[in-house]
C-alpha cells in the first residue's frame, strides 16, 4: 500500500495560507500539484502522502517563506484535527492521551513513525513523515513540534513549553529563520528526527475537561464518523488517485505511478497480484465519471470527449460503446454499471 494522508489534515494549513494570501492563491497552488483547485475544501478523503509535502513546498517557494510549515505550526492548533482531536483530548490524562494520538495518527497518515524514547526524566516523543526523500516533507516534520505543543497545553495550561525540540540533520543546522522566529524561547538539540521532550511530571496531569461517558469517543467511531477510510487494497488505491487525476488532467500511467512514489513497473506488478491492470482500471474510472458527467447535463459530449483525453469525439463515443454497450446519447440516466467487477 502506498504512503496515504487523510486530506483532514489540510484543512487548517490551507485555512491558515488563505488567510495569508487569497483563496485564489490557494487554489492555485492545489491546481500546481495536480489536483482539483477546491479539492481540500470537500470531505476527507484520503491522498497520496506526497501531495500535501508538495502543496506546502510550492506555497512556501510563491510566498517566500522558506520554513511555511513551522509557520503555519504557530498558527494551527491540535483542535484542528477535528473528530481526531477530539478523540486524543477526552482521554483521561496527557499519557493516555499521547499514545490515543498515536492511534490517531495511524488512521490520519500511513507511512509515518511516531515513536517515544526514555531519557532521564523525559519523554521524547518523535516524528518522521517517511517520506523524507519527498519534497516539501520538511516542512510538516518542522510543524510538528509546535502542534505537540499545542497539544500538551490542553493539559498544562498555555504557558507551557517542552523541556526541548530535537531537530534532524540531514540538511544542516536549523537555520537563524527557524530558530529566531518560530522556535524562539525553545532549546533546540540535534536528533534522528523531529521532536519534543515532556517531563514525566507533565505527562501524568490529568485532563482539566473529562469527558463524559455517554458522549465520549472510542477509536472505533473515527473511520463511521469521518465518513472515509483508507483503501482497502492497492487496486482501490489506483482508482482513487484515477479520480482525482482525471478531473484535472487525463490520467497517464507514468502519472499515477509518481505520485504514488513508485515506478510504473512496480504500479503495474503489484496491480497484477491482485489480478489488475492499469489500462482495465483506467477505463473503468474514465468511463465512470464520463456517465457522471453526461448524467449532469452540464456538457457536450465533445466537451466530455476533450476532458477524457480523447483527440476526437467520435473515439470517445465508441469507447463508451464498447464499455456500456450503448451510445452516450442513449445514456442519459448516466448509471454506471459493473466498473469495479
């Protein structure tokens, strides 16, 4: 299974940018990365990991802002994680509460580590998006840190501060920008990854707002609630990247294949374990939203035609022919029949 994230997870970064700039300017970013420009303004759903490291690095390179994911660290707050942080936030006290968020996390992004390390009288508990190599991922692991520190407010008050940050190396010191303006007031150590220490003492304090049993939370509630969940095999994780691919751009193999960080070898080899093709899925879900948006009404079927990728109308139709079994004009009801059998 590729490296997913739960689009909940832009929400509050894309909010916070907009505010910044414009919603054009947003949109056009989310445009840049090959999505549809409102496309973190819908429900959850869940994406390739490296979109949102790439949404981030180009908003950051636009606005000259080279460390915009520790900016938006100081302005997002843990409560905007939604049902997520809900969740994380009625448990009993900040220990339980860490390692709910490490649930949590298991179902926002797949991919990451989260780990605790004991040292002394502290607890680091550290960070790595897993997709390092990605671009714009450091900007999320500089984040991080600030979120955490959000997070323990909700226990200790918001006056507090972790004991300090650990920082990776693998680019060089933190940089006078990062340490000045946004970890301002923090030590900040080297380390394997990004992170903060919590004393003991800190992580025992009990939560300030208990929830109430009739209302409260379990794990099981997120994925019913959220109303999404991550795909269940690697086929249905091809076809929901199709579909977002498609309403931007005809949907190549090569494309599908970069943005799920994989060679089109190894997409096409792993499609063949469970007995797929790129070329059946493709067709399923081009056919699948052209019954969609013939069922709309809104345009020509040479303007569907052109959205698909196809040179020429009358290429368009005799695949949808050959696909359904009728012509598009005789398709109105635009019901899309056996695509996933």
């Amino acid at each position: 299974m590729g490296k997913l994230f739960n689009t909940r997870l832009m929400v509050a970064p894309a909010r916070i940018v907009t505010e910044l700039t414009s919603q054009e300017f947003t949109r056009s970013v989310t445009r840049s990365v090959g999505l549809h420009d409102t496309f973190f303004e819908g429900p959850p759903a869940f994406a390739p990991y490296q979109f949102q490291a790439k949404w981030v690095e180009v908003a950051a390179r636009r606005l000259g802002e080279p460390h915009l994911g520790a900016l938006i660290g100081t302005k997002m707050r843990y409560r905007d994680l939604g049902i997520h942080a809900d969740y994380v936030l009625e448990a009993p006290d900040a220990a339980s509460a860490l390692e709910r968020g490490k649930q949590a996390l298991s179902m926002l992004v797949s991919g990451s580590r989260f780990e605790t390390v004991l040292s002394g009288d502290y607890l680091v508990v550290r960070f790595s998006t897993g997709i390092e190599r990605a671009l714009g991922s450091r900007h999320i692991e500089e984040a991080v840190p600030l979120l955490l520190t959000d997070f323990m407010r909700h226990f200790a008050g918001p006056a507090w501060k972790p004991a300090w940050i650990e920082h990776p190396r693998r680019d060089g010191p933190p940089g006078a920008a990062l340490l000045d303006h946004y970890y301002r007031g923090y030590e900040v150590r080297p380390g394997p990854m990004t992170g903060l220490a919590i004393s003991l003492a800190d992580l025992m304090l009990p939560n300030p707002v208990p929830a109430d049993a009739r209302t409260s939370l379990t794990l099981e509630d997120l994925p019913r609630l959220e109303g999404t969940s991550a795909p269940a095999d690697f086929t249905q994780l091809v076809r929901d990247v199709l579909k977002l691919q498609l309403r931007v751009s005809p949907a190549m193999e090569e494309t599908i294949a970069s943005q799920l960080g994989l060679g089109v070898r190894t997409l096409q080899r792993r499609l063949r374990t469970e007995g797929r093709t790129f070329r059946e899925l493709r067709l399923q879900e081009t056919m699948r939203r052209a019954s969609a948006l013939i069922a709309a009404g809104t345009f020509t079927i040479a303007e569907i035609a052109a959205a698909l990728g196809y040179e020429e109308a009358n290429s368009f139709r005799r695949a949808y022919r050959n696909f359904f079994g009728l012509a598009p004009s005789g398709h109105g009801g635009g019901a899309f029949h056996g695509a996933q059998s």
